[in-house]
C-alpha cells in the first residue's frame, strides 16, 4: 500500500479524473493525498454536469479513499522504469 | 500557555476541553480557515446531500455539521429540508466539497419548491423506477440487454 501512496503523492498536481463507485466522475488538480488515499481535488468539474446539478458550484473538494473505484492518471505521469524498480523493491521485502 | 498543555488542563471540564480540542484541530490541520466558514456540500454513501457548516472532523471523516440541512433534487425541483446538527460516521461520506461562492449553486432552470411538493415529486419518481424495474424483470425471458 505504502507504493501507491508514495504514486500518488508524487502525482500531487497534476490533472486526474477520479471515478467513484456511485458512478460519479470528477477531474481536477490533485492537491494532496494520504495514506487512506483519501484524495483532496481542486479546480474541480464533473464530468456528466447535467446529471449531478448540485456539484455546479463545488470547486475543492475532499473525496474519501474507500468510496474511488478508479483514477485516471497523465499519460505523462507514468513512469514505467521507476515503477518496475519500486515493485521489484517492495517485492523483495523493502 | 501552550495550546496543548491548555488542554490537558481542561480535560476534567468536557465542554471546554472540546472547544479547545476543536481549536487545536484548526490550529494543525487546517492551514486553510476557510473551510470552518464556509457551507460544505457532504455527498453520502446512499446519495443524500448534506449542506451545512463544518465544526468538527476527524481521520475516519467524521463530520459535525451545524445548520445542516438536506438537498433534495427531483428533475428541475429541489428543496432544503433543515435539520439542525449532524454528526455524520465517516464510512457513509463519500465527498465534501467546498462551495464556490461567486458560482451559482444551482442551474438556473431548477426552481425551489416546498416541502411537501418535493416529498410528493420523490414518491412518484420511484414509483416510476419500480415500475420499469418490474417490468423489466417479467419481461426478462424475453433475453434483451
């Protein structure tokens, strides 16, 4: 779990989409990230907006680590090397 | 004195304590004041909206909302039903956001009704989904997606 933590934390700015398991989808500013994966959006905007109209004027928001079903990441923001090395380093035990 | 050592003070007198527990949350936890001032939106597990003020968390995402009170969005209706103060279990939150206040906070299309109405307008509409699923179910032989 540590692994994608420290993922995350070094996404901390960039742009991503977060599914949630209720279905609703929201892409904003990755602003920080916790070990729950708890994750803290900003700029945020629905992306189905006539479907959820109560989101309209939500621009923060924190969104709860046990509720995300997906999160789609940059293209950019993945580093195959490094995370080859960081699996192999926590396969063999730290 | 230090806020801390304050509060270790105070822990036989629980109203203080809490007040100075709570202060000490915003102290550390929140370098952005704001959003003790500011109406939260909390979205729940089983799709109820909360709007209220925050005055507590914690790590499970225990909430305490003061003045909370409940969205409800039928179609273009929707009503805010007061409650007064929630606590909300951390398990059941899904989202809180913070409300743009330059930003409408709903479509303009979307009227305000009371009440009753919108109690009336959510009876009808999940009727209306029992209908289709039933339907669905005794139509199910017939093998469509």
């Amino acid at each position: 779990m540590q692994l994608f933590f420290s993922y995350f934390k070094d996404l901390v700015g960039r742009e991503v989409t977060v599914e949630l398991k209720n279905d609703l989808a929201i892409r904003g500013t990755l602003h920080s990230v916790d070990q729950y994966l708890n994750i803290k959006l900003e700029n945020t905007r629905v992306v189905d907006q006539d479907k959820y109209p109560h989101m309209l004027s939500v621009r923060n928001c924190f969104i709860r680590g046990s509720v995300v079903r997906y999160v789609q990441l940059p293209p950019e923001g993945v580093d195959i090397e490094l995370l080859h090395d960081a699996t192999r380093r926590e396969a063999r035990g730290g | 004195m230090p806020l801390n050592v304050l509060v270790l003070h105070c822990k036989n007198c629980l109203v203080t304590y809490l007040c100075l527990r709570s202060l000490m949350v915003v102290k550390h936890a929140s370098r952005d004041l704001s959003i003790f001032i500011e109406k939260l939106l909390v979205l729940l597990r089983d799709g109820r909206k909360l709007l209220g003020l925050l005055r507590s968390f914690d790590q499970f995402a225990n909430v305490i909302l003061e003045g909370a009170c409940e969205r409800v969005i039928v179609g273009d209706l929707y009503c805010d039903i007061p409650l007064g103060l929630y606590v909300i279990r951390g398990e059941n939150v899904v989202l809180i956001g913070e409300l743009d206040l330059e930003k409408e906070e709903l479509p303009s299309r979307m009227n305000p009704v009371s009440e009753a109405e919108i109690k009336r307008a959510q009876k009808a509409e999940r009727e209306a989904t029992d209908l289709k699923g039933s339907m669905r179910k005794r139509m199910e032989f017939l093998d469509f997606d």
